[in-house]
C-alpha cells in the first residue's frame, strides 16, 4: 500500500516558512519521499502501518493549511501514467512484499 499525504500550507510569513519546512523535514524523516513538490509518498505493509503513519503526520502538522492523505494499493499506485516527464529514478515500483533496497 501507498500512503499520499498532499498538502498546501500558507508560506506568507516567516514562522509560516518555518513550520513548512518543519513538516515537510518530519515527513522525510519519517520515510516519505517527495513526488512532487508538496506531495509526499511512504511505503506501508498493511492497513494498520497506513493507519500509524496517518497518526504520525496528524501529529506534526502545522496548526493552518490544507493536509489531505490518501491510502492506495500497489496495483493502483502502479497504473499512475505520466503525461509529461518520466518516473524519478529512486521511485519503488515492485509490488512484492520484500523490497531490498
């Protein structure tokens, strides 16, 4: 399963600026990987890891902006289709339960 975590947070301020980059530095070090430049994606085993990782994030996030997370399988996280550009390099695209990296 992938766990999506999507966010639009207000960057206007100073301390604003901060809390982003307190959040987005918390998400990557919780092993989530930049997609795009405010969408973040985690590899999770099952239902239960997905639901931890969701707690995770509840608990770092700033107190204003927009932060939406999304679980999806293997199988659909593989049939995204790009329209322009092509799939990073360091992206995991196996749908076996054992990656080694």
């Amino acid at each position: 399963m992938r766990l999506i975590v999507m966010f639009d947070l207000p960057q206007t301020t100073s301390a604003e600026r901060s809390l982003y980059a307190r959040f987005r530095k918390n998400l990557i070090q919780q092993g989530f990987m930049m997609m795009q430049e405010s969408i973040y994606c985690k590899l999770v085993m099952n239902q239960i890891a997905a639901d931890l990782a969701k707690q995770s994030v509840d608990r770092i996030k700033p107190g204003k902006g927009l932060i939406q997370v999304l679980v999806i399988t293997e199988k659909q996280y593989a049939s995204i289709d790009y329209l322009l550009g092509e799939p990073p390099q360091k992206q995991i695209t196996s749908t076996d339960r054992l990656v080694i990296l």
